[in-house]
C-alpha cells in the first residue's frame, strides 16, 4: 500500500521525534550496562519460564523474548513549534538488537539525528510508495514514513527477520534499526528508521532499482524502436547532446555535494527498462555474492514476501577512463548523453558544502559486521559496487493476488511484479545469475543466459 501515514508531519517533527525515542534508548543502555550481576539476577525470573529480564543488555538472540518483539514504549517530547509529540516505539529490545547487530552506539545514532535547519526538509521518494524520507547527519542512516499495513508486516516477520540476519552476517536484506508510531494533534505517522545501503560510498554515478521482470511492450525507455532497427539508422539523424548545464541553484554555483531536484542534472535511479549493462566481478567474489542473494530471496520467500528489489550503486574509478572501463558502464540514449556526467557526491567528500553540510564521516564510529558495507570490487578494479535488497515489506495478500488474476489477461506474467513469493524468488535469483558476472578461466562470460545476452546487445 501507499504510504499515505505522516504526511501533514514536519522535517522537524519526525527528526525530533527519533532522537526523543533514540535518546531513550540511550538512557535504558547506559542503566543496564552499569547494573551489576545481582541486580540481573534479581531482575529475571524462573528459568523454567525461558525468559529474560528487560533489564539484561542484549547479546544475543537468547536475550530476547517472543514479548520482545511485540512490547512497545511511549515517550513524549516538544516539538520546537511547541506542539506535543507522542512517540511509540514498537520492539524497542529487538531494534535495539538489531543496531548492535549494525554496529551503531546507542549514542551515536541518537545525535546523527540532531540536523540542522537546512536538512528538516522531508524529501519525495521516487517509487509509487510516495512515501517520505529524511536523512541523518552523515547520511549513514535514513528514515521514511510507511503505511499501517507495511508495520504490520514488519511486526509479523520481525522475529524471523531478526534471526536470519544474526545468522547471516553479511546479509544483503535492508537493515531496519527502528520503528515509531509519531503523533502530533491529529496528524499520526508511522516512521521506519534503517541503514543507508550506499553509506559507505563517497560518491555514486550510476543507480539502479531491478525486479528482475521484462518490461512491457513499449517501456523500452533507453532504447526506442528506431533505434532497435539497426537496418534504418543510417536514415536517422541524431541531435547533438545538449551541453551540460552547470550546477547552479538561484544564480550561485553549488558545490558538487547537493543535487539538484530537477531531471536534467540529478542522479536517476534506473529501473529493469533501462538496463543495458552487466556487473563485472571476479569468480570468488560472484559466487559468494549469488550465493548470499540466493539465501535472502529464500528467506523473503518463506516469509511471503514480494515485488522486492535488487538496489545497486555504482561508483566509476576515477583514474579509469580507459576503453575497456568504458565499456562496462551504462549505455545513454540519443540525447541523454549530458548525463553521462551527472553523479552523486555522499559523506565522505564534503568538505566543500557550505556550513551546515559539513559533516565527516568516520568510519571509526561505526563497525559494520558486513563485508558488503564498503562496496565490492569489480573485476579488474574499474567500479564499485554497492548492493542490497529494499522494499520488502509487500506481501502477497488477496489485493495482489486479484491483481495478479487481472493483470494476466494483459501482459504476461513475465512483466508483472505482483506474483506468487516462489516465482518471485525464481525469477529474480534468475536474474541476479544473469547481471552478475564473470570469466572463467578460459575467458569465456559466465554464465552464457539468452536473456543476458540480450542485455548485452542492446547496449
């Protein structure tokens, strides 16, 4: 469903209203940590009842309860404007749990939510969710507003969710680090607060959102039917490539940190239709890869879950411009070439953003379990590559089910994203085999796929 909660909510307001809840968090830590052994033991009860006192810091999964996952907790705070803001934060042990997991302090993660005026503004995001987003200080985490529906979906899955990734270290599932119910007078909004995926990342040039599904007749955006017919090129005249417009906002050059919210000069994130690339990896690194995908789609599956997606970042080496670096990046219609220098610049690099924006990451503050944090490698070092799993809280109830049963009569169900969870989970771990690639040792691209193939040819 569209997340329609939260939208009459402030910047200020929501960022208010996680630092109020992470604060308190912070607080619970800091008494449990400095409680001694005996008060632990006097705070837990029988152990035939295979239960744990709240008052015991979370270690591990056996630190937590089934009320773990359904327990919530109430704060109240004011908001600068004056209003009363009611915070209700579900499961507060298991995201609490979960953070340990992602390496975040408690108190780090409370401040990276004190921003200043200048970064209150809720931003649109760009699926059909409509849903908002804001980010943190340092652009580590994020946070954006779901419907009731998604939370239940959440609550129902989380213990399972919790557990697969304290035993899938280097899972590539979206990191989900707390939920809140946030009220102000009568505007009441749901806000999920998670792991940037491309946090480890100063600089990004290429995104891309992939369902692994076959576009439908006619959403072949890259790539227009003239252009297909490579018999009738010669009678085509193409228009030189706009030059590119300089980065500017209200007269004044900007530094590269902010982009722009306007097509021509921001980074778009591209989707299945305008794939005309493969990413290259080395055998090791491609196994292990697949290997982790394919353990995630059989969790999301087992779970109900679909119409998820692959979310992949690209960021080009800067000393390599070679032709063959060139030639494993994305293809650009006919005037659409301007944009082929249009990227991104995230937290490592702004030292040059204007005050307010300069903000240094430390990778210090945080230890990430995941060796996927910091970017994979391509094969011979050209890019680097970001990926994980997002929007995975649609499940395949009897809304999808009926849209599926309609959708059949139009396209088939090769281009349709509201599918059962098993042909899902087969088709996109299809795809997953098919964009990431490598050579063996006789050079030879694996694998050979008919449709990766026709990945390749297009571009």
């Amino acid at each position: 469903g569209a997340a329609t909660s939260g939208r009459g909510l402030t910047g200020q307001q929501v960022a208010e209203a996680i630092r109020a809840a992470a604060d308190e968090q912070r607080r619970r830590h800091i008494d449990r940590t400095n409680e001694t052994p005996q008060q632990q033991q006097q705070g837990t009860t029988n152990s035939s009842s295979h239960r744990r006192s709240r008052s015991v810091v979370v270690r591990s999964m056996g630190d937590l309860d089934a009320d773990a996952f359904s327990a919530t907790a109430e704060v109240r705070t004011k908001s600068s404007d004056g209003a009363e803001i009611i915070v209700t934060e579900y499961a507060p042990e298991a995201f609490c749990y979960l953070r340990q997991l992602e390496g975040v302090q408690e108190e780090q993660f409370c401040d990276e939510w004190t921003l200043p005026e200048e970064r209150l503004k809720m931003e649109l995001g760009e699926g059909r969710s409509m849903a908002m987003f804001l980010k943190s200080k340092s652009m580590e985490f994020m946070c954006k507003t779901i419907s009731d529906v998604e939370v239940n979906v959440l609550l129902k899955r989380l213990q399972a969710y919790t557990q697969h990734l304290s035993e899938n270290r280097h899972s590539l599932l979206m990191r989900f680090l707390m939920l809140l119910k946030v009220q102000v007078e009568e505007e009441v909004g749901y806000i999920l607060c998670f792991a940037d995926i491309f946090a480890g990342c100063d600089r990004l040039n290429e995104r891309w959102d992939i369902k692994g599904r076959r576009p439908k007749p006619g959403k072949y955006r890259q790539f227009p039917k003239w252009a297909e017919e490579q018999s009738h090129m010669q009678d085509v005249v193409p228009q030189a490539a706009p030059p590119t417009a300089p980065n500017t906002i209200g007269g004044a050059r900007q530094p590269q940190a902010l982009v722009p919210h306007f097509d021509s000069e921001k980074l778009l994130t591209r989707k299945d239709k305008d794939l005309t690339r493969l990413f290259w990896l080395t055998d090791e690194e491609r196994e292990e890869l697949v290997h982790q995908l394919n353990q995630d789609f059989h969790f999301l599956r087992s779970c109900g879950l679909m119409d998820y997606s692959i979310l992949i970042g690209v960021k080009y080496r800067q000393e390599s411009d070679s032709r063959r670096a060139r030639s494993m990046r994305m293809t650009y219609a006919l005037g659409e070439e301007h944009l082929r220098d249009v990227h991104e610049e995230r937290s490592k690099s702004r030292a040059s953003s204007p005050a307010g924006f300069a903000y240094q990451y430390d990778p210090a503050v945080i230890t990430h379990n995941s060796k996927y944090h910091y970017g994979i490698p391509s094969l011979q070092g050209h890019e680097t590559y970001y990926i994980g799993l997002i929007d995975m809280l649609t499940e395949f109830n009897w809304k999808k089910k009926t849209a599926n049963f309609c959708k059949k009569f139009l396209w088939t169900e090769a281009t349709l994203s509201t599918i059962p969870p098993k042909s899902y989970e087969n088709r996109i771990a299809r795809y997953a085999q098919r964009i990431f690639v490598s050579h063996d040792a006789d050079g030879v691209v694996s694998p050979v796929d008919p449709l990766a193939a026709t990945v390749v040819s297009s571009s």
